[in-house]
C-alpha cells in the first residue's frame, strides 16, 4: 500500500466525521431556536413587564387536546444532511454517490419524523364562566391541571390569554 494513499483516506476519514459532526451541531441550535411554550408560566421577554388584565371567573369545562406547533423543516433538513454525509462515507465510486442518495432520503424521513413528535404538545381546553356571565374557552399546555368547579384568574394582554389558579 502507498503511504500516500493511506494518508489521504485518513485526511478524507477526518473531514467526513467533521462534516457529521458540524451537521449535527446546526441541527440541535436550528432546533432550539424552533422551541417555544403555550404554557401559562412561561413568559417571553416581550410579555415580561407588560400590563394585563385580569379576570375572575370559574372553570366550566375542561377538554384534552394536542397542541401542534407545526413543523420548521429543521427535522427534515438535518436528517437529509446527517444522513447524506453518513452514505457517503460507504462504498466508492457511483456506490458512494448511491448510498448518498439514500442515506440523504432516510435521514430526512427519519428527522422529519423526529421533529414531528418534539412539535407535540399535550394542552388542555379551559373553558371559563366569568363573574359577569360570559363563557370563554383558552387552550394551553396541560402543565397545570383544572378541574370543573375551580376558581381561576384569566389574564389577557401581549397576545397571550393564559388561566391559572387563584
């Protein structure tokens, strides 16, 4: 065997693990960034410091649901990345440029399905009967559970309406 050769498959070994490596790393902070909370503790820094009204009122009804925050396409493009650097690091030739293509498929398959389910959320459908009589329904995260019979405070403003307890 040529020293050379070797040389260079190490080198070609190397940057293979790097590329993964790299692709991995811009899928979990492209991922961070597609987090966000329909929960009622959670604030945003542009809803902290920010006045809200309040209201008293009564829980009436409460319904499971499933919040779905859509998808980004970070779970798929990822996956296609990770998975077409990982093909190409089999075979040789037009093999290599094949289990590219495939790993690339497999991979976006595999990370859509991924971000699919981290896009789920279990939430909860509260719907309130206010002091004056009026029914509102909010739906949320199901960090916190209501049970009919509840005395809540409904706080609106920012864009967000959130119901917590007393």
């Amino acid at each position: 065997m040529n020293p050379s050769n070797s040389s260079l498959s190490q080198v070609a070994g190397r940057g293979r693990v790097l590329a993964v490596a790299a692709a991995l790393s811009a899928l979990a902070l492209l991922a961070g960034c597609a987090t966000g909370s329909n929960s009622a503790s959670v604030y945003d820094r542009n809803q902290a410091q920010r006045e809200q009204v309040v209201r008293m009122g009564t829980v009436e009804s409460v319904r499971r649901v499933t919040i779905d925050r859509g998808q980004t396409g970070v779970g798929t493009a990822g996956g296609a990345i990770v998975g077409g650097v990982a093909g190409s690091s089999i075979g040789g030739g037009r093999g290599q440029i094949i289990t590219s293509v495939l790993g690339a498929i497999a991979g976006g398959i595999a990370g859509q399905a991924v971000e699919g389910g981290m896009s789920k959320r279990d939430g909860l459908e509260i719907t309130v009967r206010f002091e004056n009589g009026e029914l509102r329904s909010i739906v949320q995260e199901a960090d916190e559970m209501f049970y009919v019979g509840d005395r809540v405070r409904v706080l609106s403003g920012t864009g967000a309406t959130r119901v917590t307890h007393l």
